[in-house]
C-alpha cells in the first residue's frame, strides 16, 4: 500500500531499489495505518485508478522485494 498511496508515477518502471526507497519513504512519513486509510480513500473515491495502481504497485513490490525476502530466510 505503501507504493500505492506514494508520489511515484504509475506511468514508471521503477528499478527494485527505487521501489524499495519510495516504500520505506512512505512508510516513514505516513506509517501502515495512514497508508491502508488512503488507498481505502482511493479506491472509495476513483476505483477506476485503483484498480490499475494498485496492479502496478503489487507488481513492482513482489519484484522488488523479493531478493529481500529471499535473504531473510537464508
């Protein structure tokens, strides 16, 4: 939810450490709470938009994180 809710542009390919970045960024700032609260707002208000954000956030985020969570189970 976290890449969904941030000011990175779905129109991007982002590398896997952007991604990482811009996910660890928003949490910070906003923490997982304010992050479900917006894309719950998102998806309420233009499910439209969330629908294909939401497919291209969880497409970066399961590529990106994936060396990470593939080293912590090491």
């Amino acid at each position: 939810m976290a890449l969904f809710v941030s000011d990175a542009s779905a129109f991007s390919d982002l590398d896997d450490t952007t991604v990482r970045e811009t996910v660890h960024r928003t949490l910070g700032q906003l923490g997982a709470d304010e992050c479900y609260a917006r894309a719950a707002e998102v998806f309420g208000d233009r499910p439209e938009i969330a629908q294909g954000r939401i497919q291209w956030a969880r497409e970066l985020c399961a590529r990106a994180m994936a060396p990470a969570l593939a080293g912590a189970a090491a």
